[in-house]
C-alpha cells in the first residue's frame, strides 16, 4: 500500500524539499488562496513539493503551470524559507525546506484547481492586508528588490 500525496508530509523522516515562485506583472505580484491544508484559506505563493530528479527551477515553471496555468520568463533565486510545524506533543509535524524563485509573467490567464480557490494579482504594498501565509511578506519584499526584468 502506498501513501497518498498528503500522508507523506505528515510526520516525515527528513525535511520536504519545495518551491515557489514570486512572480510579478507590472507592479503587481500573483498570489494564490490555498484551498487544502497546510495553511487552508491563506493566500500564499504558487508551489510544491520537488520531484525526484527535477531541477529547482523546472520544479518552480512546472508548479506555476500546475496550479494556475501561467507561464514565466526568465527565473532568479530569491531565498528560501523553513516552514515546521510541531504537534501538541513537540513532534515535527511537517517540515519543508522552500526555495523561491522570482519572475515575471509572461502568458497564461489562470486557473483555479483542488489546490487554489482564489487567483489575486495584487500590489505589494496591500499585502498587509490579506491573510497571508507566514513570512510572505518578507519573501515578497526580498523578491521585489531583485534586479529582474519586468516588463
């Protein structure tokens, strides 16, 4: 008997290798509603988990096509971000390892799925004022000031 997708997150024998992927249009960057948990109802960046033999990059493109059918130009890393999440009894529940990427758009109207009940372009600056996932923010910021062509 295999795992499914999200029994394998939970309570894993080493941290989970992501991605995600900042990406802006204009003055604006994409952000995402989660529709499943972890971290349900919050709006977050476009990701997911890294597959076996997939490049960090192709892993960022292909979960950016996967969950809101977009496309990028040219990819930059940003940073990455830890998310670990202890049970009641202190055990690591989840544990990922998240690698950002930022961009920018380049085609693709979006769409919603299983994963994201909510597509919002949005400018940086109203952020603040969304449930965001923790330390969004700050990764959006950090992304924004990258030298990336913007079209």
């Amino acid at each position: 008997m295999t795992q499914s997708n999200q029994d394998r997150r939970l309570y894993p024998a080493f941290p989970l290798l992501a991605v995600s992927i900042a990406l802006f249009r204009d003055d604006e960057v994409l952000l995402v509603r989660r529709a499943r948990p972890p971290l349900e109802n919050l709006f977050s960046l476009p990701g997911g988990l890294v597959e076996c033999g997939e490049h960090l990059e192709e892993a960022a493109r292909r979960e950016l096509w996967e969950e809101v059918e977009m496309k990028a130009g040219p990819l930059t890393f940003n940073r990455h971000v830890e998310m670990i999440e202890h049970d009641a009894e202190t055990r690591v529940k989840r544990h990922f390892v998240i690698a950002n990427f930022v961009g920018t758009w380049a085609s693709g109207d979006g769409r919603m799925n299983e994963e994201v009940s909510e597509i919002l372009w949005t400018a940086t600056e109203a952020i603040g004022n969304l449930p965001l996932t923790p330390r969004l923010a700050y990764v959006i910021e950090s992304a924004k000031a990258l030298p990336v062509n913007r079209a």
